[in-house]
C-alpha cells in the first residue's frame, strides 16, 4: 500500500480540485483522506454519505459548577485567556476562548471547577460517488489541534486501506508548511505539489519543499494555470528540474474548471481536455511512485 499526499505551499492554487479528480480516476481502488480538516471541502465534490460520525477529543474545558462556586472571583483573576465571564455573581467560561491550562480548578478553594475532555471535531467515514471510501473530518469552530485531527484521519484511513486491501491512500493535504502539513505528510510514499506561476506560488513552493526534504519523500509538481504567466512557469520548472522533482504536467487556465465546482462536480467529469491530461498525471504520479 503507497500514501500519496497532495500539498501546495498555499490556498487556492487548485489542490482539493486535483485530489477529488484524482480520486474519480482511481475509482475503488483507494482510500481518500481529507486531511485539510481547518478548511475541508472536497465533500462537495465527491458528495460522501456520512455513513459513521465519530467524535473528535482534543483538549480539555474548564466548566464551572454553580452550585459550588462562591463568587471569589481567583478563577477571573488569574485566567490569561479572558475565558472566564462574570455576570453579577455568576461565573462561567467561554468555551472559545479556554485554553485547557486548568489553572482556574488549580486555583479555586472550593473545587467547584473541573476540567473535561474537549469535543475538538468530528471524524467521518463515508462511501463516495465513485463507491470508494472517503474519511474526512470537520474542525469545530475555534478548535485547536488540526494536527491530531489530521493524524486520526489518516491512521483511519490507513487501517481502511489495509482492511479493504486497497493499493493505495490518496490524501488532500493541508495548504502552508505549519503543524497540519506536517501531520499530512508523517508517513507518505510520495507528494504531488500543486502550485500556480506567481511570485508568491513560486516562493512557498519553495518553502514546502523545504519541508519535504527534511521527510525524505519523492515529489513530483503539477503547475496550474501554468499560461496566465508563462515567464513564471519557466522559473518553476528550472526550480522542479535543479530540486530533482518530477516535473508531472502543465494545466491550462480554463473557465471550465470554477463551472464544475459550482455544479459539484470534479473536472474529470466536465472538461474533456483537462480530463486527458490528469488521466495522464494520475499514471505518471502512480509510475513515479512505485519505482
């Protein structure tokens, strides 16, 4: 069983739209695992049944018993956060701003604080479209710790694969270089950077090749809308060639591309010529992958 991650060293270069439409190339014969769980969005276009909902702990919450709590005001003292609120003699926590350090319960006299595990997300296992399985998660809102959620996603993903005897897991990476990407890339057989010719796609390719080095991974590049600035697309490719990463296609910018979104369908299944070259992409990453 191989891994391969899909990154980008930023948002919006096309990377979710390439994975889903890896994934319909595949057919049944992956795991899919979106790992960009701070934005998740490849449901959309690979419409997942939410067949089993799990939830995600990470953390813990102070809560307050008011029944115990006499008002002594240590707890709002003491809080770094502003997590603790006071209307007249009632104090409470904002779950947003908690942090989980506890020093509040630490601090109080009459022990009326405690601090419980933290519902962070929740985790889904899904049949998609193509019959092939997909899990994915969703981040509640100000949740931290994408990097654990990211790493229950892919060990889940992983015992699928082996369970159901599948050749391979395709994961939707987080964009950047911080913790989630990290994360998404623990474990990889190869990584496919999507990228698009600007100064900006240029330099955090850059940066996230960094990164890459440091796991040892084979990589390959795909360049979007690589005809919008042809002069950029040449650096990138100079780059790809002195960096020793599989230079995998050229994808022209077409208005097809943002038409299947909004229909919720990848461009495999819209674009006869963009299908052409990702069926090819999608042999060359698995060729590149497997020597």
């Amino acid at each position: 069983m191989k891994e391969i991650v899909v990154i980008s060293g930023k948002g919006g270069t096309g990377k979710t739209s390439l994975t889903a439409s890896f994934a319909m190339l595949a057919q049944d014969d992956i795991i899919v695992a979106d790992c960009d769980v701070d934005a998740a969005d490849m449901h959309l276009l690979l419409k997942p049944d939410f067949a089993k909902t799990e939830d995600f702990y990470s953390g813990e919450l102070a809560i307050i018993d008011q029944d115990e709590c006499n008002s002594c005001n240590l707890c709002f003292e003491v809080c770094r956060f502003d997590a603790i609120t006071v209307n007249g003699r009632q104090y409470s926590v904002d779950q947003v701003n908690c942090e989980g350090c506890a020093y509040c319960s630490r601090v109080c006299a009459v022990e009326a604080i405690t601090m419980q595990p933290q519902i962070a997300g929740k985790v889904f296992t899904s049949s998609i479209k193509t019959g092939a399985t997909m899990v994915h998660a969703r981040l509640s809102i100000g949740a931290e710790n994408s990097g654990k959620l990211v790493a229950k996603v892919k060990k889940e993903a992983k015992n699928l694969a082996k369970t159901q005897n599948k050749s391979f897991v395709l994961v939707d990476g987080s964009p950047g270089v911080g913790c989630p990407v990290v994360s998404s890339l623990s474990g990889a057989d190869y990584v496919v950077f999507v990228t698009e010719p600007t100064v900006s796609g240029l330099h955090d390719l850059e940066r996230v090749n960094d990164l890459v080095k440091r796991f040892k991974i084979k990589s390959g590049s795909i360049i979007n809308k690589y005809d919008i600035n042809e002069d950029v697309s040449k650096q990138i490719q100079i780059f790809l060639s002195k960096e020793n990463i599989t230079h995998i296609a050229n994808l022209p910018y077409v208005e097809n591309f943002t038409k299947a979104m909004t229909l919720g369908k990848t461009i495999i299944e819209y674009d006869k010529i963009l299908s052409e070259i990702l069926r090819n992409s999608w042999k060359n990453i698995l060729k590149d992958c497997c020597e």
